[in-house]
C-alpha cells in the first residue's frame, strides 16, 4: 500500500533504525555521569551534536535536541521573545506558518503582547516587502517557515532575513519540513526541525540559537542541553535522528530531481485527468516531494477514505479531515479551496508504477464521491447560456448544508442568471465564507462579498461567463 504521507511522518529510515538499535544497547546511560557508561553515553550525545550541527550549518554549542520539534518552536519563540523583551513585545509571523508557532503567537498575544500575521500570495508565499514593512523598531522576534506543509511552497527566507538584519530583528526559522533537503541558506538567527519528518524517530527535535542572539530559556533551570530543554533526552531516539539526518542529505540531490519528475507528472496528469481541479502551491519554488490539488465538488474526508480503501495513503488540509473541523488556516490565507484538498507527499524511494497507479485510480475516486453528493458531472457554465435564464438575480437557501453542497448548489444554478446576474447563496458553514470566492476564481465568476443574515450569512456571486 503506497504511503504518500511523508510530509506528515516519514517512514523510519533504514539507518536510523540501526543506529537507535545500537545506541539502546550503548547509550541508555545518563550522559552526565562520570563513570563508564555515562561516558559512553556522552560521547554518543556529542557525535550526535556534531552531526546534526554540521547538517543544520550550526556550531554544535549552538545546538540543543528537544521532545518534539513543537517543543522547540515553542521554546525558541518563548526565549527569543524573553530575551529581547526590553525591545518590544510586537512579534511578526506568516499567516501559513505551521500551527506551533500560530499557537505560540496567540499565546503571546495573550500575555499581553502583540502579533503581526503577514499575508500571502495566492502560491503561499509571502512578499518580501510586505514582511519587512510589517517591522517595527519595538519588533522583538520575527518568524518565517523554510517551506510550507501543507502547499510545499518555498519561502523567500533570504531576502526576509536579509530585512531583517537590515532592522536588528532575530528571525527563527521553522526548517522541519526542509531540513532533509537541504540547510537553509540564510542568515538565521534561530532555526528549528523535527525528526520525523525526514526519517527520524518521533520524539526528538533540534533547536538551534546562533551565539549573539539574546535568548532567556523560560521554564525552571535545568543544567541539561545548555538550559533550554529540560530533563533527560532520549538518547537512543537522539542517535537516531543525527544518524538519518546525515543519510537522507546524502541521497537528498539525487532523490529530489528524482521525486521532482513524479510530482510535475502528478501535477499535470491531474490537471487533465479530473474536471474541476486546480494544483495549488507555487509550481517553481517548492519542495521536490510535495503537491496539494483541490477538487470541487467533493468531500475531503469521503475522498480520503476512498483513496485508503483503494490502497493510497494521503492527507488533506480540508477542514473536514480536521479534528478542529475548522478550515485549513494555510488554504484560507492563499484563498484555495478547502474541501476537497488532497496533499501527496512522496518518501524516497517512490516508483513510477505506485504513481502511476495512483493516478488512474484518482479520476474514478473522485468521480465516486461527487455521485453521492448528488454532482453525477461538474456543472459547466455555458459562455452565452441564456435559454434557461428565470431572473437577473437569484438566491439559494443552503442552510443546514455542509460543504461542499452550498458551491454544489450554486453551480447549479449559476447558468440560470444571464451574464452580468448574480446568485445569493446563504449558509451557516463557515468554509463558505472560503470555497465560494475561491470557486469563483477557478470558474472566472466575480465574487461580491457577504453580508450578515439572522440566520447565517449570504455570500454574493456575479456571473461572468
């Protein structure tokens, strides 16, 4: 059964495996100790730093492992934040960063401080004027992801951190979903990864604060990984994870320009294979392994499950896959549809043939799911359609539906306006608020904005075509 879910966990790399084998055995010791075993632990740990220094492009001081790469994100904003609170307490973050550092920021916000979230584009990535505008001299942190998780789009971390620089602001990095790749070729100030999500043992993190930068570690002290992660590591998960960190860098230029050939098969196949589909993300800057398409007219938690029963398995930012149930912040920044949402992530090793198969397989899924939802064809707009007009405007009653039944609906009808009529629909399901705007751009349709009804709200749509 093809895993194409990478971006959330990927499969246990064949060195890590014999490394936490080894280290179980060698390193189950408390490395602070002086005895043998200790000993023996600590050189364990401090080959382990080297690496993963030498992998992040770090002095190994400068380099702590954490439970979880959550853990380090909120340990490095907390402590950049703290070591610079005489600054300011005003922090910028992206609007698509990943939910750890949104958290972060809120909880920020809510001690008192204040957060700045800077758009993007509809590609998912940020301008880097408008990060830089968004500094202020009381700015105490700034924060900017090395590639989206959800899109795989790249940020322009350089040219952020370059303006940054330029006004004295820290910039941490969250690198989890590149590290594997590749360093990050910026002038960071703090920098944060996750194992898991190149090969690694879940459980361990990396945070890395480059020596100048002020950082006050928040909690109670600790005299464990230089005060900034406390307790007792787990060591043989350590080992692991800066033995496949060094492996997956090793194969990581032959198998990305390998994985990169499938994913621009994959986003061009489906582009022509599904009606109704739109490949989001930026096509040129992005990571080799990674591509998100949302379909309309479908329900992303039915289509992920037909896609598992039929032996693939991927992941979805829609906000019906979600245990929130609310719609996905990334796809909601970069105005895309939410429902419907399939991202693939592909592991090394990944064949042509699993591809291949999963592309012939997409078509009948998706062609399933939208039957059941009552749409046996995506509706089609007709350029001069006018025989079936009944009025200049019309307005659906689509409470109670869930999405994606309110666009559902308004496909329907969108053909019974003329050109230049409009089509009201009311709901009360807060991912229309995101997927009839987004619907209107993938189908050239003017979207005119919403207003506030007793019961729901009715959202405004001018045909075009």
């Amino acid at each position: 059964m093809p895993y194409f879910d990478t971006a959330s966990a990927a499969p246990l790399h064949p060195v890590a495996r014999q490394a936490l084998q080894a280290a179980l055995d060698e390193g189950w010791a408390d490395p602070a100790r002086l005895y043998r075993e200790g000993r023996r632990a600590r050189l364990l740990l401090d080959a382990a730093r080297e690496a993963a220094a030498e992998a992040v492009g770090c002095r190994p001081d400068e380099l702590v492992f954490t439970p979880s790469g959550t853990h380090a994100v909120h340990s490095g904003i907390a402590g950049a934040l703290a070591g610079r609170r005489r600054i300011g307490g005003h922090l910028v973050v992206s609007a698509v960063e990943h939910s750890s550092v949104l958290h972060a920021a809120q909880t920020h916000a809510a001690a008192g401080g204040s957060v700045t979230e800077v758009p993007v584009a509809r590609t998912g990535a940020v301008e880097p004027d408008a990060y830089a505008a968004a500094l202020t001299p009381g700015t105490a942190l700034a924060c900017l992801q090395s590639a989206n998780h959800e899109v795989g789009t790249v940020q322009p971390v350089a040219e952020v951190a370059e303006a940054c620089g330029a006004a004295g602001v820290p910039l941490l990095v969250d690198a989890a979903q590149s590290l594997g790749w590749g360093p990050v070729e910026a002038a960071w100030s703090v920098l944060v990864g996750s194992a898991h999500k190149w090969g690694g043992p879940p459980g361990v993190g990396l945070l890395a604060v480059r020596k100048g930068v002020r950082f006050s570690p928040q909690g109670p002290a600790d005299e464990r990984e230089s005060g900034r992660s406390p307790g007792f590591g787990n060591l043989p998960a350590i080992v692991a994870a800066a033995a496949s960190l060094r492996a997956v860098r090793a194969e990581a230029d032959a198998e990305a320009a390998r994985l990169r050939v499938l994913v621009d098969r994959i986003r061009r196949r489906v582009a022509r294979l599904v009606p109704d589909v739109e490949v989001v993300g930026d096509a040129e800057r992005r990571l080799p392994h990674l591509v998100t398409f949302s379909c309309l007219y479908v329900d992303g938690e039915t289509l992920l499950h037909e896609l598992d029963r039929a032996g693939y398995s991927v992941s979805s930012g829609s906000s019906c896959t979600s245990s929130t149930l609310t719609p996905s912040h990334v796809l909601r920044a970069m105005g895309v549809l939410s429902e419907g949402n399939v991202r693939v992530s592909l592991p090394a090793g990944t064949t042509a043939e699993e591809v291949n198969g999963f592309l012939e397989v997409l078509p009948g899924v998706v062609a399933r799911v939208r039957a059941e939802l009552g749409v046996a064809e995506p509706a089609a707009v007709v350029p001069g359609a006018g025989a079936e007009t009944e009025s200049e405007a019309l307005e659906i009653d689509a409470l109670g539906l869930r999405c994606p039944q309110p666009v559902i609906e308004l496909a329907r009808v969108i053909d019974r306006v003329p050109v230049g009529g409009t089509v009201t629909v009311v709901s009360d399901d807060e991912v229309a608020r995101l997927d009839i705007p987004a619907w209107c751009v993938m189908r050239g349709h003017a979207y005119l904005g919403e207003a506030a009804r007793p019961a729901g709200v009715a959202y405004t749509v001018r045909r075009l075509l």
